[in-house]
C-alpha cells in the first residue's frame, strides 16, 4: 500500500470518519486498519534498507498514528523528527508536509499561535520545491496564517535560516509545555512548571502571571511569581496586585487598561512616573484568548539591556495563551470534580435521609404498639374500677366503704395521669411523623369530595367526651346549607389543621369552652374559599407570645411548656398545611380572655356525579389522630360501622371475633375489650394461622368481623386478606368475610394498600 492512501486512511481516523463507519459496517473499519498496521511493517523494512528515502515518511505516519489516538506530545515528537530526517535526506516536499501537519494539528487544537509558525514555514518550504498548488491552497484554507505571505520568497536561505531558529526556540518551548501538561500535576504545579519554561524561554530573571477577573476584568490578581529557583503559585489565594505598589503594579495597570505591549526602551513615554524605578529590561504584555482580555504577563532581566525582542516576545505570547488555556481547562476539571464530589454526597445524604425516614416510620410504628396497650389497660382498669365501685356501695361497713372508695379515687388520679402522658406521648409521635411525611413532600395535596360539616362534626365528636371529663363545651357554629354542601379538596388535610388547633385549645382551656366556626365565599371560576375559626377561653395570649407562635419548636413561654407540655410543631405544621392549600392562617388573642384561630383554604364544588365516588373511608386518618374517645367506645363505634357498611342486604352472622395480632398485650387487651361487649374472640397469632381459621368456618358460623394487624411474622396481614378474597372469589356463594386492618403506621400510604388489597376498613393503634 503507497504512503499517500496510508496517509489517507490515518486523516480519516482523526477526522472520526472510520468510527461512523464502524456503525455501518464493522467489517470495513476492520480491512482499513489491518492496512495500516501492514503498511507500517512495510515502511520500517524500508526505513532500515533506505533510511534517506523511507524514514521520514515512517516517522509521519507515526506521527499521524499518535494524533489519531489524541497523543499530541507523541505527535510532536514524531513530527519533529520526521522534519529533520526530511531536511537531511533533502526532501523539501515532505519537510513542508511535516510542517503543515503540524500547523493543522495545533489548529485543530485551538492553539493558534503555534499553529502559525508551522504554517507559515510549510508556505515557505513550499515555495522553495516550487510548488505554487499548494503554496496557493494553504493561503485559500488558512489565509488567517498564510494571507499575507509572499508567493515567492525573498533572500531564501536567510529566511530560511532565521525562520528555523525562531522555529526551533518555539518547538523546545512548546515540547516542553505539551510534556508538563501530559504528566499528572495539579493546577499550581502546571502553573508553576509553566512559569518556569516561560521564564527561561525569555531568559527573564523573574516573572509574573497575571489573571483579570470580575465582570470587566477590573480585578488583577497575581497567580504566579518568582524565578526558575523559587516560584509563588497559589490559585485559590491570589494574591491582589495592588500589595506590590510602585512601579511594578502601575506597569501592570498600563497594561491592562490599554491592552498595549510594554518594553523598557518605551515605558519613560508611556509611563514617565516608573521609568526610574524600573529593570534594564522589561516586557510586560496582555495576554488574550479569542481577542478577549485574559491576563498580563510581566517579565524584567536585571542583568543586560534590551533583553527581550520580537522572538521572545512571540515565544513568551505562545506559552502565556497556553497557560491561560490550560488554567481554564483545569478549573474547569476542578469544577466538575467538585460537581461530582457534590452529586456523591447528595446520593449519599438522600441515602441517609430514606434511611432516616425508614427509622422513623418504624419508630412510630414500635411506639404506637406500647401506647395502645396503655390506651386499652387504662380502659379496661376504668371499667374494672366502676364494676370495684358499685360493689363498694354494697357494702354495710361505713369505715372500709369510706376507704376503699378513697382509695379508688387515687387510682383514678393515677389512671389520669397515665392518660395526659400516653396523650403527650402519642402527640409527639403523630407530630413526629406528620413533620417526617411533610418533608419528604409526601403529605401532598389529595382532592376528594367531603361535607365541611361533616369534618366539623367529627372532630367535636373526638373530643366531646374529655372536654365533658372537663366541664367544658364544644360547639359548632355552621351554616344551614353546609349539612349537604359538598366541595372537592383535601378532608384529610382540613380535618388535621382543625385537630391541630382544637388539640391546643382543649389543653389551654380550663373552663368556658371551645366554638368552631365555619362560613364559606363564593370565587371566580367555581373556586370556594372555606373559613374556619376556632374559639376558646383558654389563657390567651401577649403579643411577644403570639410573635413566636408559628415557630418550629417554639412555645409561649417556658412556663407554658413546663405545664402544658408538648412539641411546639402542630401549629407550625398547620400554618404549612393552609398555606399549601392557598390559604393562610391567624390568630388573635388577648391574656386570659382567650385566643381565635382563624384560617381559609380553596376549594372547588364538587359535581354531584363525583359525590357518589367518594372513598368508603372518610374521615378514617382524621379519626386516627384523636386520643381523646375512649379506646372501647371507638372501636366499637368501628365494627357497627364496618358491619352496617358490609352487610346491610345479608343476614347477621354469629358474634364471633377473629383478632390477628402477633403482640401478647394487644391480643389479650382487645379480647378482653370485645368480651367485656359480649363478643366470642378467637385469636391468631400470624396471618397464616388467621386464614387457616377463616377458610373453614364460612356459613352460619363465619366471623362477624376480622381484625387483622398489618405488620406479623410467617404472613403479614396484606397477604392473609389476599387469600382470604382469593378464596371467596374462588366460591361466589360465600358471604363475603369483614376483614378491619389494624396497624400502628399511621400513613395514609398504608391505609391506601389495605382497601386496594381488599380490607374493608383501617383503624390505626392507639
């Protein structure tokens, strides 16, 4: 294979010509590069039996191979040989061609001053073999380096002679440059190599590197100082180039104002003020990328006159751009590192924070299984002490029936001190998890049909049996329509707003009572703005107490906390919840006269055709957060109501209870509550054992009711219900069995998977 189609193909590797064929054909790419590899085993016999005629053209094709492969060091190296092995065999031709390569390859490079060297040297070479075809093809592809070039030259062996020497002064320079910048350095040692090669290059005796930064490149900074033995680089902490005063810094300033070249046979016309305070020689000079202002270089040699010339000049020009290219490249490589280190660390921490999450779900979960068994003890112990109390009342003997009953009035002060702690307790771990739900944004907006007068309702019905324990009233003050005003919006989000404030009255409030207060307003395009107010005649409030009532973690005051406890969250939590609805929220108090809570949330009507589709649940998470309903008489509130839901066509099945629970406490605890209301309880300790139970007793003899825990060992309770509905769907006949999930995890997430899976219903613990 000739060298002109080996040359070919090699142009066609760097222009990436055979990797777009390496999509289309594997093969041919394949063909074409078995090719070269021959060829180069032909060129290296034919170096070795005629070096005069064949090295040179090894030598380029090896250079064209490195290029190829992005090795630009190794290039260089093998160009530069080539040249020589050109010009001593006499082949002006090929040396032009060396040169051209070069020039092409420092273009390709965006180096545009090394690249004119080259170019213009391959124009010449040229000229001398006598080829005006190419002297006038370069001057057509590249008239930025060739334009104004002679086509003939003019004394050609003292051109020639003077070109070679600047040639060789820019090549050691630019070898040594492409070395440095191959080896693995970081910024301030590339730097300081750089400053290094610059200096001996212009044969300075010191030197420093200037870089404009700012919006207008106002701001000088130097980056670099020193001599080839001690050199001062720091770009993170450059230094300002106003710390080094006098003549020096207004030299620099010249410089970068005007964007001229300053020697020192010109600085006592252009800066007359630093012309005696100045070195024998000094070259000060901006440098520039893509015609914008970079930086200033500043060299001076304190040894002779007129050090610095035209070549040196050009030679200090070339290493300058070079390194501000490099810099850039480097900061840039910095950036991405960091960009990478950034996008690590945030995999990481959104790591921690899933885990996080994870932890407190389950710590929810935990606390809420010890909570519940206080909720149904304290219950069941009342109950025992009512039963302890009309046996006392029997009794003929006055002294002990005194003494007993006293007595009893100190377990009820103590069964009401559990009571306020598995209150705060519970407080805390739902204030836990809804701050946990809101950060993790998945307490988002949900829009379904709901009555505000229903929402209204059941929060009075939460906690009408403790404010009675109180003395206290809790009132509604509606309008007459809203018994069947039906908006579409977010309940579940209303209904804890509502909580949240009626919670903080019921606990602030020792006698008067509480009054919620709604109204809605008609807006443009079928929007609805529903008002809430929640009256009390609690302890009121100053006005630095209000200031701080909103924020996280903040209490009226110390005392208020070490009284009344709680979590200083829920208010915070509303104000985030209304104004995700877009609405906000107030309040106006005064002290000991009592405090108005006032917000508004949007809302739309809802269509009558959208009413029927509401979810079988309304109200079930609001539910949840209550503590203040006796644990017996809700959830005997929800069997009625999951019974009256799942069978009000078919007939009552027998009283029988199945509890799947795999805690003791609770097994025991809610056995004990149903038997107390005349229900047969049997108990499973896993799902497994529940559908084992389950499967053989439909007919006459079925569960009136399952409650199923959600979280067990062997089979959970998603699973125990999935074939239990396998099962009646399997046999049609069957009277579908009421299955009520039962978990500590108060997520509506959760609540979600158990209707999907089948459950009818879903209560949480306590």
């Amino acid at each position: 294979m000739t060298f002109m189609t080996t040359m070919i193909y090699l142009d066609a590797l760097i222009d990436g010509y055979l990797d777009s064929m390496e999509r289309s054909n594997c093969t041919d790419k394949e063909v074409i590069l078995d090719r070269i590899d021959l060829a180069f085993k032909e060129f290296e016999e034919l170096a070795e039996l005629c070096p005069s005629n064949s090295l040179h053209k090894l030598l380029l094709l090896k250079g064209q191979k490195a290029r190829s492969e992005n090795n630009i060091f190794q290039a260089t190296k093998l160009f530069d040989a080539a040249r020589i092995a050109a010009k001593e065999a006499q082949m002006t031709h090929y040396e032009a061609k060396t040169c051209e390569l070069l020039g092409k390859m420092w273009d390709r490079e965006e180096i545009y001053i090394a690249a004119k060297p080259y170019f213009e040297q391959a124009h010449f070479l040229y000229s001398i073999w006598g080829s005006i075809a190419k002297t006038s093809q370069l001057q057509r592809q590249y008239p930025q380096y060739t334009g104004e070039l002679p086509d003939l030259p003019v004394n050609v062996e003292e051109r020639r002679q003077s070109e070679e020497l600047e040639q060789r002064t820019d090549m050691k320079a630019m070898m040594r440059i492409t070395k440095a910048v191959s080896m693995e350095m970081n910024l301030a040692q590339l730097l300081d190599a750089m400053m290094k090669i610059l200096i001996e290059t212009s044969g300075a005796s010191r030197g420093l590197f200037i870089l404009a930064e700012g919006n207008e490149g106002e701001e000088l900074t130097v980056v670099a100082e020193g001599d080839t033995d001690r050199m001062q680089v720091d770009t993170i902490r450059a230094v300002s180039l106003e710390s080094f005063g006098g003549s020096l810094a207004g030299i620099i300033n010249y410089v970068a104002r005007t964007k001229e070249t300053i020697t020192s046979d010109v600085v006592s016309a252009k800066v007359p003020l630093y012309s005696q305070e100045i070195a024998p020689s000094i070259l000060c000079f901006p440098v520039k990328k893509n015609g914008e202002f970079q930086g200033v270089v500043y060299l001076e040699n304190k040894m002779m006159n007129d050090a610095f010339g035209d070549k040196i000049l050009s030679a200090a020009e070339l290493i300058a751009s070079q390194m501000v290219t490099h810099l850039e490249n480097a900061k840039f490589s910095q950036l991405l590192s960091s960009e990478k280190k950034y996008r690590t660390l945030s995999t990481e921490l959104a790591g921690v924070q899933k885990r996080l999450e994870e932890f407190i779900d389950v710590l929810c979960h935990e606390l809420r299984n010890p909570i519940n068994g206080i909720y149904a003890s304290k219950q069941l112990m009342c109950d025992y002490l009512q039963t302890m109390e009309s046996a006392f009342a029997r009794l003929q003997d006055e002294e002990t029936k005194v003494k007993l009953n006293k007595n009893a009035e100190d377990v009820k002060e103590m069964m009401e001190a559990i009571s306020i702690s598995a209150d705060h307790l519970k407080e805390i771990v739902d204030t836990v998890l809804t701050v946990s739900m809101l950060e993790k944004q998945q307490s988002k907006s949900e829009s379904t049909v709901f009555r505000p007068s229903r929402i209204v309702n059941n929060v009075i019905a939460m906690y009408k049996a403790k404010l009675l324990e109180k003395g206290l009233y809790l009132k509604s003050d509606l309008p007459v329509d809203f018994e069947e005003f039906a908006l579409l919006g977010d309940s579940h989000r209303i209904t804890q707003v509502i909580i949240n404030i009626v919670s903080n009255s019921v606990k602030f409030t020792e006698k008067g009572g509480i009054i919620i207060w709604s109204r809605y307003e008609v807006k443009e395009e079928g929007k609805i703005e529903l008002k809430f107010k929640i009256t009390d005649t609690g302890i009121g409030m100053n006005e630095e107490e209000k200031a701080k009532l909103f924020n996280r973690f903040a209490q009226a005051n110390d005392s208020t906390f070490k009284k009344y406890g709680g979590s200083g969250l829920g208010l915070q939590i509303s104000k985030e919840i209304v104004q995700d609805l877009g609405g906000d929220i107030s309040v106006d108090s005064n002290k000991g006269e009592g405090t108005t809570f006032s917000f508004n949330v949007m809302c739309t009507v809802a269509e009558k055709s959208t009413v029927t589709k509401k979810r079988k649940l309304e109200g079930t998470s609001s539910q949840d957060a209550s503590v203040s309903q006796p644990a017996k008489i809700a959830l005997l509130e929800r069997v009625s109501s999951s019974l009256h839901s799942s069978h009000s066509s078919l007939p009552m099945p027998s009283k029988k209870i199945l509890v799947v629970e795999d805690n003791i406490i609770n097994q025991k605890l809610l056995k004990r509550l149903l038997e107390n209301e005349g229900y047969t309880v049997d108990v499973a300790d896993n799902g497994k054992e529940a559908v084992e139970k389950v499967i053989p007793l439909y007919g006459a003899d079925q569960y009136l009711i399952i409650f199923m825990d959600m979280e067990m060992p062997v089979m959970n309770g998603l699973q125990a219900t999935k074939l239990i509905r396998q099962h009646e769907a399997n046999n049609p006949s069957l009277q579908k069995m009421v299955i009520v999930g039962v978990s500590a995890n108060a997520r509506e997430t959760y609540a979600t998977q158990s209707l999907d899976m089948g459950m009818d219903d879903y209560i949480t613990k306590p």
